[in-house]
C-alpha cells in the first residue's frame, strides 16, 4: 500500500568516517554522482529553509543516540520540486568517533504534489478502503496551504528524542 503513494529506501551512515551510504533512488534525487558522501552534499540540494535545521538535527544525532525525523523538499537540477521525508535513528556511541546511523527516505510520487493520482485527472479515483490505512502503519502524510507536506509519526517527536523501546 505505501508504494501507491511514495517510494522508500533506507540508508546508513557511518559515524567513524562521516560518510553515508545512499540507495539509487536518493542518490540520483540529491543529484549525487556517487552513493557514498558526506552531510554537506547530501543536504546541499535541500530547500535553503530547511537545510540548517537538518544539518543541527543530525548534528545532535551524532553525539546523542537518539530517534529522529524531518521533512524538506529537493530541488533538483532542473528545477523540479520532490517532497521528502527522514525516519532515522542512530546508536552506538558510546565510545568516541564511532556509532552509526540507519533510516529510511520517504519520496512521495510527485502526482500527489500536483493534486492528481492518476495522468487522466478527470478520472474518478476510488477511495481507499478505511480498513487499509492500517498498512501505513503510523505514518501519515499532510499538505498544508503552502502545498508543503508533513509526516506526522504518532509517539515520535520531530527532532531528535530517545529511541523507543
């Protein structure tokens, strides 16, 4: 069910080196020649807005083990617009330059951006059964009026808190 409404794909990033590790989809969405990379280029493409915030979110991340999430949006190359959303957690430092960061990228298909599901948008979609909601899980989606979207995650704080048990 939630491929119907974006495409996932985790990630990790290793704290003793600084890198991260990207899957193909993120990787040619931030626009990176390469799947391995630092911070600064994996945040160089987000929304100017938000890209402070991210940096000082994985930042606190780094030196506390802790839960996190984030939304922004990428500006691609040629200008186009993809809404994304963070999930992650990091652990394992405990001793110094070392622990770990694993999480998942969020990429909601660019039809729902612009208000259709389908490429016929005067065809009548039927509604998603209330029953198969429960496959997301606890995640949801929200479009403000700024057409900016939100992830809101039940019992996770957006920032950085404890890892849940």
């Amino acid at each position: 069910m939630l491929g119907q409404f974006c495409v996932s794909e985790g990630w990790a990033g290793d704290l003793s080196n600084g890198l991260f590790k990207l899957g193909e989809k993120a990787k040619a969405t931030h626009g990176l020649q390469h799947a391995e990379c630092g911070l600064l280029n994996l945040v160089r493409c987000y929304d100017s807005g938000d890209r402070n915030h991210v940096l000082a979110l994985f930042e606190q991340a780094a030196t506390t083990s802790c839960s996190f999430c984030f939304s922004t949006t990428i500006i691609m190359a040629g200008g186009q617009k993809q809404p994304l959303f963070c999930i992650g957690e990091s652990s394992g430092l405990e001793h110094r330059y070392s622990g770990s960061m694993l999480g998942v990228f969020f990429f909601p298909d660019s039809r729902w951006s612009r208000g259709t599901r389908s490429s016929t948008a005067n065809k009548k979609q039927a509604p998603i059964p209330f029953g198969s909601a429960a496959e997301l899980s606890s995640l949801f989606l929200r479009k403000d009026q700024a057409l900016r979207f939100s992830l809101l995650v039940p019992r996770t704080s957006i920032g950085c808190g404890r890892p849940r048990k």
